[in-house]
C-alpha cells in the first residue's frame, strides 16, 4: 500500500498558530521534509514530535523527489512543510506535488496560515478580488516590466519583498504605477508585527528614515476604475 502526502502549513511568527490537525498529522506521519530542518525542529521540539526531518529545498528538491517518492512507495507517509507559512506557495513543493501525483500517490493539504492572506485582511484594502505575484524580479529593468503588465489591474496586488529590497520595489511601483494607497506589513504574528497603511511615497518616506528589517508583504490599491465593492 502506497504512502500519501500531507502538504502542511506551519505557523509564520507565533508557534500558537497551527492547527491541532496539523499537529496530529506531523505526530503520525514517517517522515518530515522540510525546507531548513534547523527551523522546523524549532517547531517541532515545541510540541514534542519526535520524527525524522529530511531537508527539501530549491537546490537539492531534485534528489529529495526521488528519496520522497521511495518513502512513498514503500507505503510511508510524508509531510512536507516549508520554513514558514504554506509550502509551494513562494516556497518549494509545487514540482514535488507534481511529482507525485504523476506517480500516482495520494496528496493531502493540511491548511493554515499564509503571511498573504493576514496581510491582505489586515490592509484596508479591497479583499473580494486579489491577485498574488509573488516576489518581483531582483534586475531593475525585469521589474519595471512585471511592474508595467499589472499597470491596468483591477484587482488587489499583493507582493512578497526582503527588507533589503523594500525600497527599491517601492520607487519602482511609484515610478511605474503611481501614488497609491499601500499597506506595508512587517513581521506578521511576530512581536514586532507592524502594519503601514499609506500612499507609496509616504511607505518611501518612512522606510528611507527608518531602514527596513523583517520580512515583508507588500499590498497595493487597485489601479482606479477596479471596483472597490462586491457587484451584485
């Protein structure tokens, strides 16, 4: 009998945010891949789960496919988790879950949270219609196009940036798309969890006083003419 599976998400800031689910399922599962075994034992160690933890991550999900994919057909089962938040979402474990469905086992998600979700809840911004990209390009030209295609965008538009990047993503969208309303969240869950809501040039202002620390989501007002409300 095959193994399944389990893609689970784990906690962003605060080790009090994860499902008793998840919780019983890392319990029972025969293995844990996850992408930096250093942070996940951190986890872990916190609610007693004693299981073997395989490191997953971008340069070596080539080689930990095929160990998950014995694991599995030896009829074990696998979570995968990632360091923070819900894997394969800015994470590995999209080709994994590919991998393995295409190798006919059994894929299981166990939900919680994701850094996107608080931040676009917490924003102010509208929440109906949203759209994900993820982290911009690092090359300035690159961005500024990514930057452009999204100039007519109607919907929300969330963003995932380092701290040493911040600025940088911030003059862009203020060069290409213009002043509008952004909500800048820091360190979501954790003790120094901040939220800006703001114009783009005002976040500017504030982060080229105060140099940005933490990881960031960055969420930005649809381009005017998007409908702030839910139609009928």
């Amino acid at each position: 009998m095959s193994g399944t599976l389990f893609i689970i998400a784990t906690p962003i800031g605060n080790l009090k945010d994860i499902t008793l689910r998840a919780l019983e399922v890392l319990g029972q599962v025969d293995l844990i891949a996850c992408e930096d075994t250093r942070r996940t034992r951190i986890l872990t160690q916190h609610y007693k789960i004693a299981k073997p933890l395989l490191s997953y991550y971008e340069y070596n999900k080539l080689k930990r496919t095929d160990t998950i994919l014995e694991a599995l057909g030896q009829g074990k089962n696998v979570a995968l988790v990632s360091d923070a938040g819900t894997p394969s979402i800015s994470d590995p474990g999209c080709s994994l879950v590919q991998k393995v469905l295409e190798a006919g086992y059994l894929v299981e998600c166990i939900p919680g949270v994701t850094a996107l979700i608080a931040a676009l809840v917490l924003s102010g911004l509208p929440t109906h219609r949203f759209t994900f990209e993820g982290f911009l390009p690092i090359k300035d030209g690159a961005r500024r196009r990514a930057l452009e295609r999204l100039a007519g965008e109607e919907r929300t538009i969330l963003f995932y940036e380092s701290c040493h990047r911040l600025l940088k993503m911030l003059h862009a969208v203020h060069e290409v798309l213009g002043n509008r309303r952004v909500a800048v969240a820091r360190e979501i869950t954790k003790k120094f969890q901040e939220i800006r809501r703001e114009t783009v040039s005002e976040a500017i202002d504030h982060f080229t006083a105060t140099p940005p620390q933490g990881e960031f989501v960055v969420v930005l007002e649809p381009t005017k003419g998007g409908s702030h409300e839910r139609e009928p």
